[in-house]
C-alpha cells in the first residue's frame, strides 16, 4: 500500500505485494516511533493513484523521521509497547464483528496499550477496535452505511481535550463505516457527536483516543469511495476537511513527537 519511500530498515512484503517499513529505533539518537497499524488497505485504484490509509496519516502526522509502519494482518510479532513513542491504528474494510484472528490480537495489545498509558488513536476501524477492546459494544448501523462530509460537534468534555486543542466546536469530517461505537467502554468520555453518530470521538484514560471520522481523508479520496458507492450528490458530500486533519497534529504532540 505504500507509496512513500523507505529509509533504511528492516521491511516486510504483506498483502497485495507492498512493504511496511518497521523502522525500529535502535540508535539511541533516534526518537522512539509513532507505530501506524494498518488494520486494513483502500481499493487497489485509489492506492495506486492517491495512496492508501497509512500514507495519508503519516503525511498527517508530518514526521517521517519518527513513524514506522507495520500491517496487523501478516502476523508479525507486535514490537514492544515499551518502544514506541504511541500507536495509530487505520481503518479497514474488515469489520469489527467478524472477530478475525489478526483483529483480536491486535485488540489486546491495544487494551494492554492503554493499560500502559501509551498513546492511541484509533481511526474508524481502529476507533471501533479500541472500544470492542476495552469492552464496548460495536455493530452494524441501523441506518446502513454512511459516507459523506459530516457535521462534528465537541460536546465540553472534547473542547478540552488535547487531541482537538485549537479546533473549533463544529467542524466538518470525513466518513466512511457501515458498524459504529453503539455502546461506549467503561469509564470513556465521549468527545464528540455528529446528527447520526453519537460517538464520534472518545477517550480512554489519559491518552488512548478513538475517532470515527476520517482526519486523513481529502475530499478527493472522500469522493472516490462516494462515487464508488453510486451514492447521489457525490461532489457536494465530500470535501477537503483541514480542520479534521488537524488531530493528527494534536495526537503527534500528545506523543511528545
């Protein structure tokens, strides 16, 4: 799926013939890495045109020296929680419920993540894994799919929190999910809602985040998946979002990156 280069370091092929770079830091002058997960790839058009889920959030996150890159699926061992500067997990195709081998596995080591206080972000697919995890309840939307540049609303809890510092209280963001966060974990905060979404974005303890929406998507890739789904007025429900992009931002910082 990716489309950035690889500095050196050790790499894997995965599914539909690309590399992950895993970029541990060895060298004690290097920054130990924000980890994006990939829990699954865009269509095989979109990657080859624009990129794929982890290239868009590293551009995100604007520091390529720090990121490094691994696919949950190939069943590679996960690296060490104690070695990682924080986690982003993507979004996917796959859905939360089917319980696959590789979605369970990472679950724990996600819940274990956030026992260990190591910062999270888990986008659509991730933010779903972070509640099934940490014993929330995901599943199918009564209203079917959604795509489409919605309405976020902070609610005061998500107008103090770090991960949307300097974001206004409504602000527009990118979907794309059939199954939702329909019962938050224990002891989450809820940050944020939309009109059909009531969880949006939360947060577990200090510093694991989920957020339903798509802070890395372009209104160019958000059209692409709604004109995919045939859905009508395309070109006016989708549109560039640079005030989502910014959690990527904020979630950097909380990682001291």
């Amino acid at each position: 799926m990716e489309t950035s280069g690889n500095p050196a370091g050790s790499t894997v092929t995965v599914a539909q013939d690309q590399v992950y770079d895993l970029r541990p830091a060895t060298d004690s002058n290097m920054p130990e890495p924000i980890l994006i997960v990939s829990a699954g790839h865009t269509y095989r058009d979109l990657q080859r045109d624009l990129g794929d889920f982890a290239d868009w959030i590293e551009q995100g996150l604007g520091a390529p020296e720090s990121v490094a890159r691994i696919d949950a699926r190939t069943g590679l061992e996960l690296p060490a929680l104690n070695s990682l500067a924080g986690i982003v997990v993507t979004g996917s195709h796959a859905m939360v419920t089917d319980r696959l081998d590789w979605s369970e596995r990472l679950a724990a080591w996600v819940r274990d993540a956030v026992a260990g206080e190591v910062p999270v972000l888990g986008i659509c697919y991730g933010h779903q894994l972070l509640a099934h995890a940490c014993g929330g309840v995901v599943g199918d939307r009564p209203q079917g799919r959604e795509l489409g540049t919605v309405s976020i609303e902070l609610n005061a809890e998500g107008r103090d929190d770090p991960l949307f510092d300097g974001m206004p209280p409504n602000f527009p963001g990118n979907m794309a999910h059939q199954q939702s966060v329909l019962t938050l974990p224990p002891d989450a905060v809820r940050l944020a809602s939309s009109a059909a979404e009531a969880n949006q974005a939360f947060r577990l303890g200090s510093c694991a985040w989920g957020v339903q929406f798509h802070p890395e998507f372009s209104g160019e890739v958000m059209r692409h998946y709604v004109v995919r789904s045939n859905a009508p007025d395309a070109d006016q429900s989708a549109r560039d979002t640079p005030v989502a992009a910014k959690v990527l931002v904020n979630f950097r910082a909380a990682c001291g990156a």
